[in-house]
C-alpha cells in the first residue's frame, strides 16, 4: 500500500502534510451547498453521493486518524455526513448492525 501512495504522490508527504492538502477541498464541501441539503439541491447526484462516501471513509475509518476530526468539529460537514447517510443508506437494523 505504501509503494501505492508513494507512485500516486500521497506517500511523498507526511500525515500532516497530507492533512493540510486535504483541508481546503474538504471545507468546500462545506461551504459550497449553501443553504441547500446537498451540493447541487435537495437530493444527492453523483457528486455529493462521492462526497458523503469520502467524508464518511474519513469519519468511521476502522483505525484512528487525524482526518476524522476536522469534520467531526464542524457541525455543517458532520450534518452533511448525516444527512447523506440518511437519505443514502439503508437503516442499521436491516444491515444488522449500528451506523
């Protein structure tokens, strides 16, 4: 995995560089939708639904990791992440198991 993210660039910085690259595209999710409930309306399309994923592979990550909290702290980015999960997801009780 780490010759992976070394061909594709990642692997050529530190975690907190990494982080600080990462920053400003993940706050434009925040600020860009506004005062709809996705990026581009009322219901994800393609790009918010690849929004969501991202942010939610970031927030319930199996280890821990610096990424998750910059959108835990925020209340738009975590209400965002909620609110794909719930439009997105089935309810936990049918995958049989917590969100």
């Amino acid at each position: 995995m780490k010759k992976q993210m070394i061909g594709q660039g990642a692997g050529r910085f530190t975690p907190a560089e990494r982080l600080e690259r990462a920053r400003p595209d993940t706050y434009a999710t925040e600020d860009f939708p506004g005062d709809k409930l996705f990026l581009f309306g009322t219901t994800p399309v393609a790009a918010g639904v690849s929004s969501v994923a991202m942010l939610r592979s970031l927030v319930f990550f199996p280890i821990s990791n610096p990424g998750s909290k910059p959108v835990l702290k925020r209340p738009v980015l975590s209400g965002y992440v909620a609110r794909g999960r719930d439009v997105m997801l089935p309810p936990a009780e049918i995958l049989g198991r917590a969100s």
